[in-house]
C-alpha cells in the first residue's frame, strides 16, 4: 500500500512514496536541510474521515451481519428466563 510523506524544511517541503509492506516498514527519506515536521499522509487519502466514508463503513458492516444472519436477531427481543 502506497502512502504519502510530505517533510517540512527550512527551504521546501518535500514529498515521497513509500510501499508499505507487512506490520512494519523501514525507510529513509533524505532531505537538504534539518526536517521541522513530518505530515504522513498529506493528501488525506488514507487517513480521511467524512460522511460518505462513515456511511459506506455502517452500509459495509450491515451487509457483513445480514450475511452472518445475526442482523435480525438484533431487532428481535428475546424471552427473560
């Protein structure tokens, strides 16, 4: 999986690419001057969080547990014993 990473200098940001590979990833990132910040994912393009993503998740997550059949047994009350 490609993810962004923008580096704040004194003089420019520079941007580069990382593959991520597994739980954990080296990398280098070589800059011209001493880095001020580090922004991983710049772009939002992973890291993002709107109404849209929200409701495709809640859409993804209701379709997982009609597949399971347990999505009705939720709505369903059950005796006390």
């Amino acid at each position: 999986m490609p993810l962004e990473v923008e580096v704040l200098t004194t003089g420019k940001a520079e941007r580069a690419g990382i593959d991520l590979m597994g739980k954990s990833t080296s990398f280098d990132i070589e800059t011209f001057s001493m880095p001020k910040q580090v922004v991983i994912d710049p772009g939002y393009k992973i890291l993002r969080d709107s109404k849209e993503l929200q409701l495709s998740v809640q859409i993804s997550l209701g379709d997982d547990l009609r597949a399971r059949d347990s999505w009705s047994r939720r709505f369903v009350p059950t005796k006390a014993d």
